[in-house]
C-alpha cells in the first residue's frame, strides 16, 4: 500500500493478507473525520489550473505542510472545491452523486458543461436545500456529502464492521480462511473461506448429486461489503466456489444493513449471528434452479442478461463459452445460472476494480428471482 497516494481519485489498495487489510481502514479511519453542516451553506467553486484559487490554496498547502498533489489530483479530476463557509475542500469523484442528492437535481446534461457553469447551477440549487449535511473528509478530499438529519445516514466505523467480522467468524466458523481484501474510496470488501463448514453445502451437494453433477472443490465463502460514501450498508454475501477454475457463485440477497436511522453496529452482529441460516435459505435458490428445465438455453441465457443490464460485450462472451461448454441442447436453469457467472471471471481476468466485480455479484445474483421460462422462447433471439 503506498500510504502517500491514497488521497488520489483512482486508489485502489488491493490485500493479500488480512492484517494489511485491517491496517489500512484503521490508517484511513484516522485519517478521516466527519463534519455536519447546513446543506443551505454549502457551495462548489471550479478550481482550473493557472487559475487564482489554485495559487492561493498552493500557498496555504506550503505553509500547513500538506500535500499539494492532492491540489493536483482534483484539477486532473472533479476540477471542484466545496467550499464551507471560509474553508475549502477539494472534492473526490466519489462525492459528486452525494452532492447532487443533496441540491436535489440529477441529469447526464450536467457533465456536458463548463465546471464554472456546472457549479454555479447546484450553487442555486443549495442556497434552498433542506436540512442538514454530513461531509466525509478523507485523506484531505470530500468523499461524500449525505443526508445529515436524525433520520438520514448513520456512521457505523468501517473498521469496526470488519473486525467484528474476523472476530465472529473466527469464533463460529473453525476453518475460517481470509482470501483477500480490498479498498476503494466509494467500497472496501473482504472475502473469506470457510472451509470445513460441510453442512452449510450440505443440502446443495446432495441435489447436485441427484442430478448427475459433480460436487467436487466445492467450498462455501462469505464476501462482506461496506461504504462510508453512501454507495451501499454494510452487506454480507453468502457465496461458494465451485470447480477447479473457482468459479465465485453468489447465492442471493445478502443479508443487508442500510446507513440509516440510527443504525448501529450491535445490529451488524445481530446479521452476522445470521450468517448460518442465510446459508440454508440461500442453497435453496440453487436447488430451485436444478428443477427448471430450459428447452432453448442461448435464448433464455441472452434474455436473462438482458433483463440483468449486462453489458452486450460481457453477454456475448459468455454465452460463447457456454456454447464451447455445453453447447446449444437443453439444460437447467442452474447451468445457465453458472454460465453468467463466468462473467465475474472474466472481469478478475481482465483486472477491472474490485468494487465493479463486487457490484457485478450483486448483479447476476438478482438472476435467482427472475422467471427464468418466460425467456425460454425459440427462435433468433434479437440482442
């Protein structure tokens, strides 16, 4: 981790070994701090390079002995400042969605203007904004600007919710395994192994069996996400790993905390108490799948990814390989269901961020609840 560019838009800290992980969100946790304000005193200022207020915060860099890359990363970046009252913060990329909520106007036509243009239009908007904000200061930017009432965004520390994460699977999963971690200003997510567990799979391996499939280098996992930007609560995913190629399977919904109303972290341990359950429930949709016979399955596969949002380029690759795998004769739903998956590996090939691949598993999960027959139609299907 090169503790001097986590300031930067585009860190990404990617952990091989969970104490690293850990030692990076308390590094950031003490280097962060959260601010409530009046959303109505809030205003953006573009900062361009050359320009005055660029000169000026340079300047007052020097002389506190802060880091004037940071200066330089917002201009190559946002190119915004948000000013509160006589103070100034650059604004990482991660908070503009925030900002916007909090002036109340959203629309792909702002980003086609200048950044003076662009800031004077949420400036006239804030100046009648409800409420209070909570800033998130991050390593010397603005993360994000959230709702600051009582009944808005409630902090739970993110390195509170991982290490109560560790401490409670260590203690009732004896095979606990960390397989890797990673952190980006917008996320951090870990994953674990928990091998041993048998009888978590247990009910998945014997309908597997049933139906002719091979349960081998089958091992359950749990990926645990969480956000202090307001991208997401604090999320805990049941998953396995299956095959030799480990291919990730999430298994559904996971069990969900929103930042909200007070929320505390007494609640996440009451989640994770739920994590064995989830497990059951979540096998369930599995087995589902192995009894939905699908007669035309590179239709129903295309129609089914269409009705996730995924991306034609990754579609298309992944029913290619599931022609090459399986070819084009019936099959389950299951089998598709896996096919889609595939996709995950071809975004870890290709080396896409951590939060892309977590945000996908969420993507493809929402598979499970779909009504897979309606695509199972004949014919050519039209992309």
């Amino acid at each position: 981790m090169n503790e001097t560019r986590v300031f930067k838009d585009n860190y990404r800290g990617v952990f091989c070994e969970q104490d690293d992980f850990l030692k990076c969100l308390k590094r950031i946790g003490e280097n962060s701090s959260w601010e409530r304000r009046k959303s109505k005193h809030l205003r953006l200022v573009a900062i361009t390079e050359g320009s005055q207020i660029e000169k000026e915060l340079r300047e007052q860099y020097a002389d506190e002995g802060m880091d004037e890359e940071i200066i330089t990363d917002t201009i190559i970046n946002t190119g915004l400042l948000l000013k509160v009252r006589n103070q100034y913060y650059p604004v990482r990329a991660c908070a503009i969605k925030t900002i916007l909520d909090r002036a109340g106007i959203k629309g792909p036509g702002l980003k086609k203007v200048e950044k003076s243009v662009y800031a004077r239009i949420i400036n006239d908007c804030l100046k009648v904004a409800k409420g209070e904000a909570l800033l998130r200061i991050s390593e010397g930017k603005v993360s994000a600007v959230l709702g600051g009432d009582c009944c808005d965004y409630a902090v739970i520390d993110m390195e509170q919710i991982f290490l109560h994460s560790v401490e409670y699977l260590h203690d009732n999963f004896k095979g606990c395994k960390y397989l890797g971690g990673f952190y980006e200003h917008d996320m951090a997510s870990a994953l674990w192994e928990l091998t041993g567990e048998d009888k978590l799979l247990e009910a998945y391996k014997e309908e597997l069996i049933l139906h002719g499939k091979s349960v081998d280098e089958m091992k359950p996992m749990v990926r645990i996400t969480t956000s202090d930007t307001g991208a997401g609560g604090a999320n805990i995913f049941p998953m396995i790993v299956s095959g030799k190629e480990n291919t990730t399977i999430n298994l559904g919904e996971p069990l969900r905390l929103g930042h909200r109303n007070g929320t505390k972290l007494s609640e996440f341990d009451d989640q994770l108490k739920l994590l064995y359950g989830k497990y059951q429930l979540a096998t369930g949709n599995l087995i589902k799948l192995l009894k939905i016979d699908i007669a035309n399955p590179v239709n129903c596969m295309k129609g089914v990814m269409d009705k996730l949002g995924i991306s034609r380029k990754y579609a298309a690759e992944a029913v290619d390989l599931f022609i090459a795998q399986y070819g084009e004769d019936p099959c389950t739903a299951h089998d598709i269901y896996y096919g889609i998956s595939e996709i995950l590996y071809m975004l870890t090939c290709e080396g896409e961020d951590g939060s892309r691949i977590t945000r996908m598993e969420e993507t493809i999960a929402r598979a499970l609840s779909v009504n897979w027959k309606e695509y199972d139609v004949p014919g050519v299907y039209r992309w």
